[in-house]
C-alpha cells in the first residue's frame, strides 16, 4: 500500500497568520474574543477556548477590557464601524487576498460597476465582501445559479459589471462562470481573486486522486475549501472527508493500494501528523496479514467487498419501497432493505426508477444487525461482481458495449456500463481530437474497453475506436454508389485557405475556394462557416486517392447567365466604379461582372484620364454596348447616352410643337 500526502495540505498562509496573531495576543495576557471562530476547524477552536480565548456573534457581545480578533474572512465594513464606536481594540487577521477583494469592491461601486460575486452567500468571507460594496451586487453559487440571475436580470447586459470571486471558490467552477458572463455581459471587468494556495491545493488534490485508489481530505465540515477538495477528489476516486485519525475508515481501505491524502486550509499540522500515523500503522498491519497467493479476478473483487463487511449472496422479493430504502424479504427473520445509494452504481432519483414491488434479484449481505432485526443489501454492488466479469471479458473479445456518460471531469468522461464506471479519456472520447465533451453528458455511447487493470479495478473505454470503424463501414457503402452529380447535405468540419471540407455522413469531401462562390473571395469563411449544414453535389471522385471534389455554387446564380437574361446589349444601367486605369475605368453592373468604361467612352470631349470626370465611389448610368461571353468581357458608354440625349430633347420638342 502506497501512502502520499499532499505538498499543499494544511495551513494557508492566512489562517496560519490569523492563529499566530491570536497565540501571541494571548502571549502579551490579553483577554482575546474572536468574532465566531477563528478557523473551521472545531479541535483546534476548542484548544484555544481552553486557552481562555471567547467566541462573540456580535461586537456588542465582547466584554470590557477584551481584545476582538478579526479572522481571516474579514468583516463587513459596518462591523469595523461599530468596534470603533464601542471603543473596542481589536486586531485585524483579515487575509490579505480578502482585503483586496475588499478594496475591489468598494471601487467597483465609485465606479458605478455592478458586483458579480461568485461564492456561498452564506459565508462570512462573502458576507464581508458585500459589507464593502455600497453599489448594487449579486451573488452566485455556480454557473446553474448564475444563468438564473443573468435571466432574471437582463438589465445587467449592457451595464459595466465587476468579477470577482471568493478565495476558496472551485477554480473549474469559476472559469465555466466566466464564459456564461462573456456570453452575455459586454461591459465586464474580471478580476482573478482565488488564492494561489487554493488553486494550487486544487490542481494538486486532483492530481494525486487521479492517481490514487482512495483519497483522505482532513478538514473540517464547515470549511468552504475543504468541501470543495473533498469535490475535486470525488471525480476520479472513492473520497472520505474526515475531521480527526479517529473518523478514519479503516476497513473501507482494506485492498487499496494507493491512497491519497490532502488537507484543508484550516487544518492544522497536528492533526494532518496524527492521521499520518495512524495509516502508517495500519499499512504495516495490514500488509503482515497479507499472503502471497494470488486469485483469479472475481476472487479479487470477492475479497475487496469483504472488507465492506460483507457476508453472502442472498436472493431476494421486493416487498416495499420508499424514497430512500428498498424493503426486501430474503426469507430470514430479519427485514431486508436496500439504501438507494446501494441500489445501482448510479443512484436513482426514485428506487421505482430500478425496481419495483414483487421484483427478484441477487442481492449482497452488507451488514446484520441481530438487536434491530435487519439486514443491509446491496444490489449495486453484485452487479459490480458480473459487471467486472463482462467489462474483462469484452476487453479481450474487443465488444462494442453500450453506456451512459454520467460526468465530464477533467480529463475525459465517465461512462456507466451494467453498473460499472468506465473512464473515457479526452483523446478516446470523440471522432477527433480538440472536440468539446459537453455534448456527450446524459448520452448513450457505443466504446470498447481498451485497459482493465485488474488491481484497482478500474476501466478504459475509447468511443474513437468504434466511430472509426462506423466511418470506415459508411466510407465503403459511399464509395459503392458515389457517382458524380449525386447531391448531398453536408456539414462543414473545418476551413482552410483553399477550400472547406465537408462531412458528408462518414467521409469527408472538399469544396474548392473557387467553387464557393462566383464572386472572387479571399477566403471560404466569407461564404460558410465551420458547423453550416450546406448542400453541395460531386464535382469529381478519385477512387484511388479516396478524394472527393464538390461543388457548392449553383449554375442559375452564375452571374454571366443572370448578365445574359436581363442585361442584353443596348441596356442603360446603374453602375458603380471600381477601379481606374489609364486607357478607362472599370464600374461593377451586378456582384461577379465588371465592365470597362474606355477612356473615350467617359465624356462627350477629350479627357485627360479617367479621374478628370469619375471616382472610384461613383454611381453612374452607362449604356453595355457589347457583350464577350466566351472572353468574359463588357464594353459600357457613358458618351452615348451624352450624344442620344440632344436627339431626345429634339424630339420632345417637336412632339411639343405638334
């Protein structure tokens, strides 16, 4: 068995500051108060009482004579108010990270800044936090909580808006915050206030779990970043959050062969040493216990849900069901019941969700109580037993099974497959790499089991593999009946300097930047985009190579056929000038067909050049004198419309005088 404690576990630098301050105000004979403990950390709080040091709810509770301890979570500004206005001294161990969200919150406010604060409203480090903010604020537990406020709220689009959060807040829940606040808000102004400790302490818990089959966080109950470590740790291993080496769940480790443990910023070092040794001993005795023989897999997993307290298969009718337990008669005295933690490796919203009255099933003994007359069960873990046996035996047949993702982590993704949670890596879980999971979440998958490692009993899935081989099986039935002029609706994957490439439903086919559009482009993200469902058809197949061309740009929206159908030779024109050389200048007369305007055709006598009478810019009515549709070519005159416009009035004048 492997035991590694955390570089990071145990004291930050603000609580370590904060007891000092209160060891050495006790040191000077002062009558110490705090305002509500000092830490959360309920062994180390009680040692201090013994100390002599008082716990206060409010300043006016604090005796004469007594010096008040502000702790490392800070106080509402109001509070400082009122010490003042009590006559009271008082020491400030406000951490200095907490301080400056202090000071980010009172200029948010001159600023006339909305506060977001992302943080337990509960707490006293964000109660504080608002006591400094005069100006409007708002407070969100997650990214859930935050799209509710946001929505409730759509006057806070526009306005300028201030992030900040609280030092413990989880650094993975903060940036998906983030990116829902730059969704929506277009005035913000972020400010990056979790403690480097925290964040570290995190990064590092999640790695050590990572590697660990089980992980220890030592903390106490009521602390924010403990809470949230025994979070992080969860995602990848079992984790047991513990106060004290006496709360340790030494039988629940039993088999384990790597175990992690980190500590809150609360904990003291006494504590982190006290657990420490007390998993020392119990290594070195379970190792003497241990015999050399080694089982075959079911024994293996047999011998680890021994360590669980329990005893034998039994088989079982379900008798009843509430929200909680499951009532089974297993044909004893004692009355049977499954928790609904044990009823699948998921744990339903209802049991009627897995079971229902009058169902059969195999079922563990878990544990027996003969005073109470009752029997633990555990359906889930049974199933884990001939789980394991299946997920074993497709890693060897190379079984496509069929599962459930339950969680993103970070990573990749976990996946539930007859109750048995399979991790699928980032690289392994999409057709490509770089592919955002989240879509994957709540979806049944098709994977195969690539890695099983009997010892820790963990399993390594690859959904890659099996849209490879789906791929490949549509690439050939494409290449069966592909035949050029087939149409199709495609999806556009990605886009380069010369063309896009288009999903056509297992093989990708490209579309040529010059079959994009008729009109002259520099790139093909000014006619599609990566994601655009586009219809195209097949231009060319190289059955050899495996490429496909496609084309994209329609025949009827040729702007030369447009040009043939309703601009004939003798029409006049609106038409705008493009461009200048020195024998005349080109003026576009519909999007794709440009025309010359020769330097004798611009003006009814001799120019110069073009720019003495036209700018680029210009909107100008000119006649097509002539039409080269093999050359692509258009001749256009101002100057006859200068020269029919003397005959015109000649005739008008003559139909007048008539």
């Amino acid at each position: 068995m492997k035991i590694t404690v955390a570089k990071s576990a145990g004291f930050c630098f603000g609580v370590n500051r904060a007891v000092e301050m209160v060891l050495n105000l006790l040191k000077d004979g002062k009558k110490v108060w705090t305002l509500g403990p000092i830490i959360h950390n309920p062994q180390l709080v009680e040692e201090l009482e013994q100390k002599g040091v008082q716990i206060a709810g409010h300043p006016e509770d604090v005796a004469a004579g007594g010096t008040v301890v502000i702790r490392s979570h800070g106080v509402p500004r109001s509070t400082l108010d009122e010490l003042r206005s009590l006559g009271l001294e008082y020491a400030d161990a406000t951490c200095p990270f907490v301080a400056k969200i202090h000071n980010l919150a009172a200029q948010a406010a001159e600023r006339g800044e909305v506060l977001l604060i992302a943080g337990n409203p509960d707490h006293p480090e964000v109660q504080g936090i608002t006591g400094h903010c005069p100006g409007e604020y708002f407070v969100f537990r997650d990214g859930k909580e935050l799209e509710e406020l946001l929505k409730n709220h759509p006057e806070l689009e526009p306005k300028p808006v201030c992030v900040v959060a609280q030092t413990t807040f989880s650094v993975a829940e903060l940036e998906n915050c983030l990116e829902i606040i730059k969704k929506v808000c277009t005035n913000t102004t972020i400010f990056d206030t979790i403690c480097n400790a925290t964040a570290q302490r995190q990064q590092e818990a999640a790695e050590l779990a990572a590697q660990s089959d089980v992980m220890i966080v030592i903390g106490g109950r009521q602390s924010s970043n403990t809470a949230k470590l025994k979070d992080v740790c969860e995602k990848s291993c079992r984790t047991f959050l513990i106060e004290t080496a006496d709360e340790l769940p030494l039988e629940a480790l039993k088999g384990a062969n790597s175990i992690g443990i980190t500590a809150g910023a609360s904990t003291p070092a006494s504590i982190i040493k006290e657990v420490l040794d007390t998993m020392t001993d119990f290594k070195e005795g379970t190792e003497a216990m241990a015999t050399e023989a080694e089982g075959n897999f079911e024994e293996m997993l047999e011998e680890s849900l021994k360590s669980l307290n329990t005893d034998e298969k039994v088989h079982g009718v379900v008798v009843g069901i509430t929200p909680n337990e499951v009532y089974v008669d297993v044909g004893r005295k004692q009355s049977g019941f499954i928790p609904l933690d044990e009823l699948a490796a998921v744990p339903p919203a209802k049991p009627e969700d897995v079971v229902k009255i009058g169902d059969e099933m195999d079922l563990l003994i878990m544990r027996t109580n003969d005073q109470e007359g009752t029997i633990m069960l555990s359906k889930k873990r049974l199933d884990a037993i001939k789980g394991w046996e299946e997920i074993a035996e497709a890693e060897k047949t190379g079984e496509v099974l069929t599962g459930k993702v339950i969680e993103i982590i970070k990573g990749g993704v976990l996946a539930v497959t007859n109750g048995i949670r399979v991790f699928i890596p980032a690289s392994q879980a999409t057709a490509s790499r770089g592919e955002p999971l989240d879509g994957l979440l709540g979806q049944e998958v098709k994977f195969r089991i690539i890695e099983v490692n009997r010892s820790r009993r963990r399993a390594v899935g690859s959904i890659r593999s099996v849209l490879r081989d789906e791929r490949k099986a549509q690439a050939e039935k494409f290449w069966e009946t592909a035949e050029e002029g087939q149409e199709f609706d495609g999806n556009v994957k990605s886009l380069t300097q010369y063309g896009a490439f288009v999903d056509l439903g297992g093989i990708d086919g490209m579309v040529h930047i010059s079959e994009l559009s008729w009109n002259r482009i520099k790139h093909p993200s000014e006619v599609v985009n990566v994601g655009d469902n586009i219809h195209v058809y097949i231009k060319g197949l190289d059955r050899e190579k495996g490429k496909i061309s496609l084309g994209y740009k329609r025949p009827e929206d040729n702007p030369w056929e447009i040009l043939k159908r309703d601009y004939p030779v003798g029409t006049v024109c609106d038409v705008t000038v493009v461009g200048m050389t020195a024998f005349g200048a080109f003026a576009r007369i519909i999007p794709g067909i440009d025309g010359l305007i020769h330097i004798s055709q611009i003006a009814d006598h001799r120019i110069e050049k073009p720019q003495d009478v036209l700018k680029i810019g210009d909107v100008v009515k000119a006649k097509i004198t002539d039409i080269d549709f093999d050359k692509h070519r258009v001749s256009l005159s101002i100057r006859a419309l200068l020269e029919d416009a003397p005959a015109e009035e000649a005739a008008e004048d003559t139909a007048s005088e008539e």
